[in-house]
C-alpha cells in the first residue's frame, strides 16, 4: 500500500540544561502527545529555513545559530515521516518570548512524557545517565547499571577493534570510545556505538561540519573557551576536568567546586564532574551545577 511521504523539521531548544517541549491536540495527527516545536516543510523550503520559520511562528522567538541533531526516518500505518532535527541555544535574553503553552523539562523528565514514537531515538539521545567510568577494562560493559555509561580510553589499535567485535550491541550502545578508534570500526559497529569522545585540543579544531550527523559527541574541556566552542558546534555533553585533586595528575591545578560551577553555568549542554570524584559526591555535583559524575578510580 502506498504511503505518503512527509519531511517535518523540528527543533530541539535549550536552555540551561532543559529542553522546550509543547502539546499535540488531539485533532492534529499524533495528537494527545508532547512534541517538540516544528512542522511541515514547505515546497521550495529548506529544512533548517522551515524549522527556523516554524519555531518562531509557534514559539516565538527568532533564533539565527542552529546545529544538525539528526534525521530519522519512521513509518506509521498511515504516512512516512522525515524528520530533519536541528538544535539551538535559548538565550536569558529571549525567554520571555517563549509563549504558552511550551514549557521547559528536565532531560530526565523526557522519559516520563508520552511523544510520537517516532521521537522515541531523539529522547534517547537527549537523556544522559549520570555517571560516566572511564577505564581501559572492556569487560565493565558488561556490568554497568541504567545510570552509567562507560568511556573506554584505550588506544587506537587493530586488537582493540577486535576486541569490541566481541561486544553485544547492547553494551556497546552503553559505550564512548575515542574519534579515532570510532573511525577504525565497521558501520554496524559505529551505528551502536552510544557517544562519540574528543579531546580539548580536537575539540579546538572541529567545526560543525566535522560531526556526523546523528551521533552523540562529548567533549574533554579545560577551560570557557573550549567549552563554548562545543557547544556552538553542536557537541551533546562536556567533561570539565579536573574538579578535584586526583592520584594519577597530583601537580595539575584543580578548579575547584566554585569554579566549576560558574563555568558550567555559563553552557546549556550537560557538564560531568570529572577528576578526583567519589561514588557518593553525584549531589554534591550536581548542586554545584554539574549534571553528573565522571572517573577513573570511584567506580
């Protein structure tokens, strides 16, 4: 049976670490359901012109900087949607532009809202678990809770890609590897792979045009200007290390939790804690502005 075929551009909308999302009524197709702001693509329409022109017609605020999220493809029984996903900052400024009924949510409140299932991978992306456990031990894969995610620092090598060969895709949907290592894998292993992860002096040189559409990416910063930069060119998540004194980098100089705090204040993408953190300092963290923890040693 034929179906027709729609592209609708979306935009995912930022601000401090929430996401906006609005309402579907029910004569709408998917009604009764959150949505993101967004519609149809009009004939001779870009994609990004059209989620421009849809989020300031619905929401109410013009806004020039967007980054490609991704494009999903999903069939219903009665039509084949497009999505063609982009993502941009809210800024203090313009909040009070925002109109009813769009309200602000937690990414962690995401998961209790009832979307289109055609959302379903967007929402994925979007929530991050809380705690990160870096170590060069692939076998932690394998025994990690909901709430972690593993960053497998390791090399670059021909044994290494091996090695993750071994790996269900279920645990490798739990795993971030280094840009190079991801660049040596088969594209059924990239396409599970669950994040992307690069460091400072990478993340310096990357321009939007570097990221794969559709894959998450997570940046090791140091400093403000790092750390904009990133989120400018549509990174998902930050490292800021190093928090705290650790054992392996004793003579590096700390931030400390004021200066964490007053750095991730200044993005609207994730910030994970990361150097000398312990299993128990998650709220501690996050008090300080910090969506999670990351470590070597705590766990």
């Amino acid at each position: 049976m034929f179906k027709p075929s729609i592209d609708i551009a979306i935009g995912i909308l930022l601000h401090q670490n929430k996401i906006l999302v609005g309402w579907r009524e029910a004569k709408q197709h998917q009604g009764n359901k959150h949505e993101f702001p967004g519609g149809k693509v009009e004939e001779g329409e870009t994609p990004l012109a059209a989620c421009r022109r849809e989020v300031y017609e619905e929401v109410g605020v013009g806004l020039k900087d967007w980054s490609a999220f991704d494009v999903i493809h999903h069939e219903y029984d009665d039509v084949v949607v497009n999505l063609h996903l982009f993502q941009a900052i809210v800024p203090e400024a313009l909040l009070n532009e925002v109109q009813q009924p769009w309200s602000w949510y937690s990414r962690e409140q995401l998961l209790d809202l009832n979307f289109p299932q055609a959302n379903e991978g967007m929402i994925q992306r979007l929530y991050w678990p809380h705690q990160i456990k870096i170590s060069e031990q692939l076998e932690i894969a394998k025994s990690l809770t909901q709430d972690q995610l593993l960053y497998w620092r390791v090399e670059s090598t021909p044994e290494r890609v091996i090695e993750l060969s071994e790996l269900s895709v279920e645990h490798l949907s739990r795993l971030i590897v280094n840009t190079e290592l991801y660049q040596q894998l088969s594209s059924i292993q990239q396409q599970y792979i669950a994040t992307i992860h690069l460091k400072q002096t990478q993340v310096l040189t990357f321009s939007a045009a570097d990221l794969k559409v559709g894959k998450r990416y997570i940046a090791a910063c140091h400093d403000l200007v790092s750390m904009q930069h990133a989120q400018k060119i549509g990174f998902d998540a930050l490292l800021l290390s190093p928090v705290l004194a650790t054992e392996t980098h004793s003579e590096a100089t700390t931030l400390g939790w004021e200066q964490f705090e007053n750095l991730a204040s200044q993005v609207d993408i994730p910030v994970f804690a990361l150097g000398g953190m312990k299993a128990n300092e998650l709220n501690l963290a996050q008090q300080h502005g910090a969506y999670g923890i990351a470590g070597i040693r705590f766990l």
